[in-house]
C-alpha cells in the first residue's frame, strides 16, 4: 500500500513539475485540480486499507467435537466466501457470508467427535482479497485416575458393569431376533451370565479377587457376543445392500446412505448397538422398494403384453367376422348342393327303377349281339362264295374273250385266202 501511494505521489509531483516546465503550455490545468491530485494521492493507502479484508477464530485450540466461530472485516455489502481445510488439506467446512453495514461477517461450525489433530486453515476470500488464519484441534485431557478402591468394591463394580454389559447385549440380540439367527450370540451371552452368578456367589463368600475375575471375564464374554453379532448383521446388511446400490432411484438412494452412516459407527456398547436394527429395516424397506419396482416393470410389461393380446384378439374378431360372412356364403352354399342332392336322390331313386330295365335290354343286347355275329358270319361265308364266283366269272369272260378272238383272227385269215 506505501508503494502504492508512493506512486502516486511521484505522478502528481511530476504533473507539478511539468506544468511548470511547459509554463502556459497547458492552461487547462489549474492549481485546484493538482492540488485535489495531491490529496488524492495522499488518501489511496487509506482507501486501499478501507478495501482490505481480515478474518479470525474465537480461540488458538479446540477439542474435537467443538463448535469453530469464524469472525471478520470486510467491505460492507461484500460477499465473503469462507473454507476450513483440515491438515491433510481436506476441506471441512464451506460457507458464504456478505458483510454487514459495518464490515462485519461471521460464521459457526461443529468439529466432528473423531476430528484429526493438527494445525486448520481459515481462509476468507472476497473480490478485494484474501486473508487466512490458522486454529489447532487437540485432545482432550484424560479424566483425573480415579481413586483407590477396596477389592470388594473393585469387585462390585466389575460386577456391575459385567450385568449392564450382559443387559445390553441381552437387548441387542432381542432387537437382532427378528431379522437373523442369534442362538449362537445367546449361547455365549448365557456362558457369561453363568460366569457373572459364579461371581457374585465369590463376592458373597468374600473371595473378592475371584469375584472380580469372574465378573471381567462375564463382561468379557457379554462384549464378544454383542460385538460378534454387530459384526455378522453388518455383513448380512451388506449382503443384502450389495445389489440395491445398483439402483438408481433416490429413495432408495437415501436409504443407502442412512445404512451406511449406521454400518460406519463404532459402537461403545451393546445399547448403543441396538441402532443396527435401523439399518436391518432400511435394508428391508430398500429391498421391498426395489422389488416393488420390479414388479411395476413386470406390471408394464404385463399391460405391453395386454395391449398386444387386445390388438390381436381384434385381428381375431375381424377374422372371426369374415369366417362368418365366408360361413354365411357356406350355409348358402350348402343349401343349395342339398337341393341338388335331392335332384341326385331323385335322379339315383329313378336309376335304381330304370336299373333292372337296362339289364334287361343289356342281356337282350347280348343276344342281338350274339344274333349279329352269328349273322356276320354267315354274311362272310357268302362274301367269300360271292368273290369267289365273281372271280370265276371274271376268268370264264377273259377265256371266251381269248376264244372270241381267235376265232375272229381265223376268220380273217380265211377270209383272206
């Protein structure tokens, strides 16, 4: 910024200095515009400060788990775009912010309970720049070491954490029932109620150390089951889940994300566990979604199919309409051959009477036949007796015909003599 005016303040002395060196050569400038160039000048570093912007924390530390104000100054009305990076660079936090009348902006944030340790970055960013600041997460101060106790109220207090250990496992394996097999689960739970009677008997008797023992090793028990079945309903969830986050529906979407925040917790004991039942019904509720809406493609499906059948059962009505127009044609059709198999009734009833006739006249014809070939016969032989005469006529003829001739030949030559 002292660069700046600076600048300033050698343009304006050296608009002085020329105006005069050229001594009249610039007349529109007056000694009221260099001064008010001067006072210009003199004023940019503070404008340029006015322009700036600043940006803090409520405190150095925090916890995990802490609530973050940011604070600052900016232009009034500028808008003031706020990111919190972690130390690994992550961005944690977004916000945007307008300052206010008085250059004001603010902005609030929780860390989260397993927030890593180390040194945040602020930075708020604006169009007249950029200011950053730096806070640091550390953990939290240990709880002051309790004080001494006697081995039987060790041995009390092993016992009662050991009964409400038993007692919420006892109810997360109740809740689970309903959604998997938890006779395994139950089997070790009912070992450690065993082991947890054993020590209360010991406490009674005054074996105090035994007791304490014994109810460690209940509690220990009660623990492995609980944890053991948050262990197998989160690999059924998972089981389950695992063709579902291939839909793209949201709801189920939405359904997914809340399992998934559930599958992600570390549970400190079988109470807090019980919440896995949620995940269980989200599951359900995300598979029932997803059959439900297989069952609506298949309900699509099923009216694509309907619309076709419909479509054809009206191709089968039309056919249907011209099988009866082609078996009105057939019933007339009919009606008309039955009246020409009457005429052929008729015609066969008037055969059957002409029948015995025609045989009749068949074996008549047999005889004529018979008559007729006999005839032939006859006929030939008396052909053949006729040629046969014609032909000795014929030869008789040509012989006196010889004869005639020869005699006339000698009549001549007789005659001539």
């Amino acid at each position: 910024m002292e660069r700046l005016g600076s600048i300033w303040r050698c343009t304006v002395s050296y608009s002085v200095h020329r105006y005069d060196y050229c001594n009249g050569l610039m007349p529109m400038l007056s000694r009221k515009l260099i001064a008010s160039m001067v006072v210009v000048a003199l004023l940019m570093p503070l404008f340029v400060m006015a322009a700036s912007i600043t940006v803090k924390t409520d405190k150095s530390e925090y916890y995990p788990g802490s609530t973050v104000k940011i604070s600052g100054t900016a232009p009034p009305g500028t808008n003031v775009a706020i990111q919190v990076k972690d130390p690994a660079g992550t961005t944690v936090w977004v916000d945007q912010k307008t300052a206010d009348s008085n250059g004001a902006f603010s902005s609030t944030f929780k860390l989260k309970n397993n927030a890593k340790l180390g040194t945040y970055t602020v930075t708020a960013s604006s169009a007249v720049g950029k200011a950053t600041t730096n806070f640091k997460v550390v953990s939290k101060p240990g709880p002051p070491p309790p004080p001494p106790t006697s081995p039987e109220q060790k041995a009390k207090n092993a016992i009662s954490l050991a009964e409400k250990e038993i007692s919420c496992a006892e109810e997360l394996l109740d809740a689970l029932a309903d959604f998997m097999n938890v006779s395994d689960f139950r089997s070790k739970l009912e070992e450690a109620k065993t082991k947890l009677a054993s020590a209360k008997q010991e406490l009674n008797s005054g074996n105090y150390e035994k007791a304490y023992n014994l109810a460690i090793t209940a509690r220990e028990l009660a623990e492995d089951a609980w944890k053991s079945a948050v262990d197998y309903a989160k690999q059924l969830i998972k089981d389950i889940i695992e063709e579902l986050e291939k839909s793209e529906d949201p709801v189920i979407q939405k359904l997914l994300e809340m399992i998934n925040e559930i599958l992600e917790k570390s549970f400190s004991s079988g109470c807090s566990a019980v919440v896995i039942k949620d995940a269980f019904m989200y599951a359900k509720a995300a598979e029932n979604l997803t059959k439900i809406s297989e069952y609506e493609k298949k309900a699509e499906e099923a009216e694509k199919i309907r619309k076709e059948l419909e479509d054809k059962i009206s191709e089968l009505e039309s056919k249907i309409e011209e099988l009866e127009s082609c078996k009105s044609d057939l019933e007339q059709k009919l009606a008309s051959l039955e009246d020409e198999n009457a005429k052929l009734q008729f015609i066969a009833e008037e055969y059957n009477k002409t029948k015995s006739e025609y045989d009749k006249l068949k074996e008549e014809k047999a005889k004529l036949e018979e008559d007729v070939n006999s005839l032939q016969s006859k006929i030939n032989a008396l052909t053949a007796e006729i040629a046969s005469l014609k032909e000795r006529q014929y030869l008789m003829l040509i012989i006196g015909l010889i004869i005639g001739a020869a005699i006339a030949a000698l009549a001549v030559k007789f005659t001539k003599k």
